[in-house]
C-alpha cells in the first residue's frame, strides 16, 4: 500500500507499481511504438527520395518527436495516466495526491523518457532511480509529480459510495464543477476508513471535510443531513456523471440502495439553508 497523503491528511490507499510490472508495462509499449515507428520509416522511405538531403533529415528528426514525445504525451493525457502496455498490466499514472494527471504531467515524463530515462540513458536511469526511490519513480516521475499505481485492487477493496435514493432530486441539481479532484479523493479515502477510525477523529474529519465541499458545491445540503451522508451523495453523484459522461470506460456503475449504517434523512429541501447559520456543518448532537 501507498503512503499517499492529500491535503486533508488523509492517507489514499493506493497500491504502488512494482517495477516488474512496470518492466512489462513498458515492453508492451515500446513493441506498440516499434510498430507505428516501422510504418513511419516506411512513409519516409517512400518520400525522402524525392527530398533534399536537409528535408529528409528535417522528416527523421520530426519523425522521431512525434514517436517518443507526442504519441506518449497524447495517449497518456486522452486516458488520464493510461498506455497501452500499462492498460494491459492494470497499472495507470496518477499525482503525488492521487489525482488524474494532464497534459503537462504527460508531457514532462515523455520528455524525461527521452533525455533521461529510457532513450539516452538504455533505460539505466529509469531503473536506478526507481531502485532508489522508496514509490518506484523513475526520473520523469520525480519531475512531474507523478507515481504509478495499480488500478486493479483485490476485491476486498472498500466499496464505492452509495445515493440514498430519497437524496437523488437534490444530488441532480448539485453544480460539480468546482470540486477538485484531490478533495474528493480525501473524502472517497475517508469514507472507506470511517470504521476503523474512533468515533471522535471520524466525525471531526468528516465535518472539516464536508464544510470543505459544501463551499464548493452548490446547492446546499437538507438540514439535518451529516456530513459523511453528504459526502457520499457527493461523491456517488459525480460517479454517476462521469459514468454518463465516459460510458463503459468509467466502470459500472453500483446500485444505489438505502443505507442502513445512518438515520434515515429529513425530507429534501434543497432550497433551505444548512442546519448551522454560517453554512458549514455541526458535528451531530
């Protein structure tokens, strides 16, 4: 297991990539690359003969960029930390806080895959940082703030959070957009740890934690509703979004029946104001 921490101080539990894997992993991808960088040579084998000698090494040099850096860059950036060969390996890239990562994460561990880790150096200085690294990273990792995790978990993993379906009306309405991915990691962790955590640090996590989203998520939740019930309609109805957005590629999505663990909520009133007059969350009485 990982020692991510995020910004809350809530630890993610992230399996690292061990470097056989990750040996694989890239195998996979440089067999892929050595297919499309054949199919290019053989397009430039077609045109150089009608070139100058500076256009043809003008074709080679692009040629090469568009192999090691843009295709990389792209295919990394499109899957948000996935290749073909770590696809393949159930391994995907993800932020020092578990985040998705982007384009510029992508684009630096591409550029150090060329100059530092696997093309000027053999592969010698991605194998000996990732042997003194205590998360595995290569150098491009180490610039980028990136570490490789595995995306395939036992199935004894914690389960994804649920909607009470009488939260539903009002979880549609909610305005996602300025959720960050890292807070909501910070609360999908703490909910899966809430049973193992004592009562008191499990509440005081979950307040600062929902008084931490609900400034950033609108409208506000039904009076009365707790915090770790908000924070799991939260999180489940992003889920449910991202799964109508990305189809089949953001995974099933679970049913969503009634908790047990929890009172049953207060009727939804979505345009009421929260139970405390400054608009955060009180720890429960």
């Amino acid at each position: 297991m990982s020692d991510l921490v995020t910004g809350e101080a809530v630890p993610l539990e992230l399996r690292l990539a061990k470097l056989p894997s990750r040996a694989l992993g890239l195998l996979l991808d440089a067999l892929v690359l050595a297919v499309v960088g054949f199919g290019l040579l053989y397009l430039l084998s077609q045109i150089a003969p009608g070139v100058d000698e500076a256009l043809a090494a003008a074709l080679i040099i692009g040629g090469t960029v568009f192999l090691l850096v843009v295709i990389p860059t792209t295919v990394e950036t499109l899957t948000r930390g996935k290749s073909v060969g770590k696809a393949a390996t159930g391994l995907r890239v993800v932020r020092d806080d578990g985040g998705p990562i982007r384009f510029r994460h992508a684009l630096v561990r591409a550029l150090a895959g060329v100059f530092a880790d696997f093309v000027l150096t053999l592969g010698v200085g991605a194998m000996v940082c990732s042997l003194l690294n205590s998360r595995g990273k290569r150098i491009g990792d180490v610039l980028a703030g990136t570490v490789v995790v595995r995306e395939r978990i036992p199935s004894t993993a914690a389960p994804l959070p649920v909607l009470d379906p009488r939260l539903a009306p009002w979880a549609a309405s909610l305005e996602l957009s300025r959720l960050p991915d890292r807070l909501a990691m910070a609360a999908r962790s703490l909910l899966a740890r809430a049973p193992q955590l004592a009562p008191e640090v499990r509440t005081r996590l979950a307040v600062d934690l929902a008084n931490e989203v609900s400034a950033l998520v609108s409208p506000p939740p039904p009076p009365g509703l707790p915090p770790w019930d908000y924070l799991a309609a939260v999180l489940a109805e992003r889920r449910r979004r991202d799964a109508l957005r990305y189809g089949p590629a953001a995974g099933p999505f679970p049913p969503q029946p009634p908790s047990s663990s929890t009172p049953p909520p207060p009727p939804v009133q979505p345009a009421q104001p929260p139970s405390r007059t400054d608009g955060g969350f009180a720890p429960p009485s």
